[in-house]
C-alpha cells in the first residue's frame, strides 16, 4: 500500500503541472483568438479611413463635411471627433445627443460619474438636482466634488465640475430638492430622466412624474457591493410600480448613509446610466427597457435578468388608471413609502 501511495505521488504531480501547462495554452488560445476578433472587427474601419492619422486632421474633416447638413460646428467635429469616426455612432447621434436635454436628480454616488460622461460626451442642456452639501465622507464616491467645495452646494461644485470639462453646453443648476411642488415644472424642461438618488420617496416620486409626462427614466442603485440598473417608461415599457407596485418595508430601504457602499460600486451604475441616457438621447441601440442588470462587485458578475412589461394593473401607467399630475401633486411620498425623502 505504501509503494502505491509513493508511486501515486510523482503521478499527481505531474498531473497538476500538465493541468497547470493545459491552463496557460487555454489562457494563450483565448487571448489570440480575442486579439484575432479585434483585428478583424479593426478592417472595415481602417479601410473606410485608409490614409487617416491617428490625430485630427484634414481627411478626417472631409468624412465628416458632408455631414455638415447636422448642423455640427467645426469645434463640435473636433471635440467630438472620435465619436464621429464610430461607424455605429457617427454624425447623426452626435447631431442628436447635442440637441437632447437630460435630467440627473442627485450630485452624489451614481450622480458623479454620469453627469461627468454626460457633459464630456456633449448633451446639449444637462440639468443637475440637489439640494445637498458636499461632505467630506461622501468623496470616496462623489468623485465629481474637490475637497475644496466641501461644504458648498453639491450642485455648484458638479455644475463647476461639468463646465471645466465642457465649456460649449448648458449646465442647468437646480439647487433644491426635488418634492411634488416642483418635480413636473423640473421634470418637464427635459427628455430624459436620471434617477441617482438613493431612497424610496424619490424613486416612487421620480418614476410616476416621468409616466405622467411621458419621459423616459433611466434608474440606478447602488448598495453595499451590489447595483441595478434598468430604463423605465420606455416605449411601452414598464414604470417602477409595475415592478414594485407597494413600498418595500421601511427595513428593507437601506440607503449608503445607513449601510455603506464600497465606492467604485455607484461608479460603475453611474457610468452605465449615463451610457443608456446616451443611448435614448442619440437613438442608438437597445436601451436596457423590460431588462435589468445586475452588478455583483465581490463575484466580478454581471447578470441581465427580464423584468415584467408593463402591467395593466398599474395603478399609474395601468390601462384603467386616471392617475395625472394634480393626483401626483398631492401624493404624499414620504407616508407612501413610510421613509423620509432625504435625510438633510
Ligand atoms: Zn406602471
């Protein structure tokens, strides 16, 4: 027995390093053949831009002239430049993200990171709401603030921040929180929604302002090691009540103030709401309508499940419903929810 146990030994041995050799020839095949995809998916491009530099220059200005009928300014083209060589991108949805307006409601966690993209990538009129302070413990997520706003507005530091980095388009600043009062006259100044807030009035109040003035919503959350994000009120799609047509109890509302958030965690959503915003706005691809993604820090996962459409039961956006804004000017969010909107 012992021979036998002595001579396996030598056997698993060399069976952990042909596993070991197996791994590292799969790991070489699945980098070639990504590097080969790359290539390939490369081809068209660089035939369509034969004799184009890397850099600016005048044969890129003569692709994009023709399409000056977009109305694109020679600093848009140059700004822009590297989103108009996009063959799934181009002229047009640039011509169309420059004309869209877009909403995000909070400064903070999810706020940061979107509202940096949006303004880099050129939304024509980029409104920020909050009526928050910037504060000191919050900067491991709020990227978007420097230590040097701490204590000033949220939304004078993101808007500051937003302008450094895009000087040619509108920054709106609406240095209050958002409530029934002034939601709609807030909400209807734009075409598309963010929600970056982290709390369940705002959520609620948020998605049924957009169903009730037609806009579409693009939600994220953040929490702890995990994120969602999902498009709500798009084409048919569902609104947040037909998900979650009764609040969660008040246990279940944790917010990052309470709990703790890892803080690249909002970072991630954030980037990816700004990312659907720019979708709708410029008309470009699927947004994530009737799907939600689900982020998982910890397993490095990310899944997509489907969500339920929208549901005729609906009390707001149902077939039957006669919900409208003088209903949702008297909602009360805060007793709906049984959670207060913000902890200020
Ligand atoms: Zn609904």
């Amino acid at each position: 027995m012992e021979s036998n146990g002595g001579g396996a030994s030598p056997i698993r041995r060399e069976i952990e390093t042909l596993k070991e050799e197996r791994a590292r020839i799969e790991q070489r095949i699945s980098f070639l053949e990504a590097q080969l995809q790359e290539e390939a998916s490369l081809a068209p491009q660089q035939q369509q831009n034969d004799g184009v530099c890397n850099g600016f220059c005048p044969s890129e200005t003569s692709t994009v002239d023709a399409n000056l009928a977009h109305g694109l300014s020679a600093d848009s083209i140059y700004r822009y430049s590297r989103h108009l060589l996009l063959p799934s991108f181009g002229v047009k949805a640039q011509s169309n993200l420059l004309k869209s307006s877009i909403l995000v409601v909070g400064a903070g966690g999810l706020g940061s990171p979107a509202l940096l993209y949006l303004a880099a990538c050129g939304v024509g009129r980029l409104g920020i709401v909050d009526h928050d302070v910037v504060e000191l413990n919050n900067m491991h997520r709020q990227v978007i603030h420097t230590e040097a706003y701490i204590g000033q507005p949220k939304v004078k530091s993101a808007a500051a921040a937003c302008r450094s980095i895009n000087s040619t388009i509108q920054i709106v600043e609406h240095k209050q929180a958002l409530r029934t009062s002034n939601a709609l006259e807030i909400l209807s100044q734009y075409d598309i929604v963010v929600d970056a807030t982290d709390n369940a009035p705002s959520r609620y109040m948020i998605s049924d302002c957009c169903v009730v003035l037609g806009k579409p919503l693009v939600s994220g959350a953040a929490l702890g090691l995990e994120g969602q994000l999902t498009v709500y009120n798009y084409k048919g799609g569902p609104c947040y009540r037909c998900l979650f047509p009764t609040p969660p109890p008040t246990t279940a509302c944790q917010r990052c103030s309470d709990s703790g958030v890892l803080g690249v965690v909002p970072g991630i959503i954030g980037c990816l709401q700004a990312l659907e915003a720019i979708k709708i706005a410029s008309d470009i691809g699927e947004p994530l309508s009737g799907r939600m993604l689900l982020f998982d820090a910890l397993s490095a996962r990310i899944r997509i499940v489907k969500i339920r459409g929208r549901s005729l039961q609906c009390e707001v956006c149902g077939e039957n419903t006669t919900f409208n804004q003088q209903q949702f000017k008297e909602l009360d969010y805060e007793k709906f929810t049984q959670s207060p909107l913000s902890t200020a």
